[in-house]
C-alpha cells in the first residue's frame, strides 16, 4: 500500500530528481524541453506506457516542444512514492532527448 510521504521526506526524495522538478503545494511539477514536437511527443508514448503499467497517470500538458507535468497521488490526496518513481523514470528517459 502506497502511504503520503512526511513533509520533511518530500526534500530528500526531490533531491533524487533532476533540477527541474519543484514541490508546489501537494503536486511533484516539471517542466521539460525537447528540440521539437517529435520528440515531446515520443517521450510522452514512452512515458504513458510507464504510467499504464504502474497505474498513475499525470496531468500534463504538451505545446509543440514543451512539457509541463503535475504528479499526484489522488487516492491519497498528496505525494506518495509512487509519484517520485515516476519523475525518477521521466527523468531517465528525458536524458535519451537531451
């Protein structure tokens, strides 16, 4: 079962992440940007097989070459581990488009 991370958790599991994630409210956000709408594009298919497998799904919006990304735990009405497992996998394959 996947539990609400502590407060004082949240900075020491952001520290895991890449530069650009941020913690606002009780929403892990990112922003990504790719060289153009082809590779936004085949990382958000990479990363929505991720999502499907895992069962957690961002909020993310997509404009020609940006990404910008809200993860959430909505059963648990916060962050768990599960949405850092994700941006940990987002961040791996962002490298691939760098």
């Amino acid at each position: 079962m996947t539990e609400l991370i502590e407060k004082d958790q949240l900075v020491n599991e952001l520290k895991n992440l890449s530069e650009k994630w941020s913690i606002s409210d009780k929403f892990l956000i990112c922003k990504y940007e790719f060289k153009n709408f082809n590779d936004a594009l085949s990382f958000m298919n990479k990363v929505g097989v991720k999502c499907e497998e895992m069962d957690h799904h961002p909020k993310w919006t997509n404009v020609y070459n940006r990404l910008e990304i809200e993860l959430f735990t909505h059963d648990k009405n916060g962050l768990t581990m599960k949405d850092f497992r994700l941006a940990l996998f987002m961040d791996q394959e962002f490298k691939s488009h760098e």
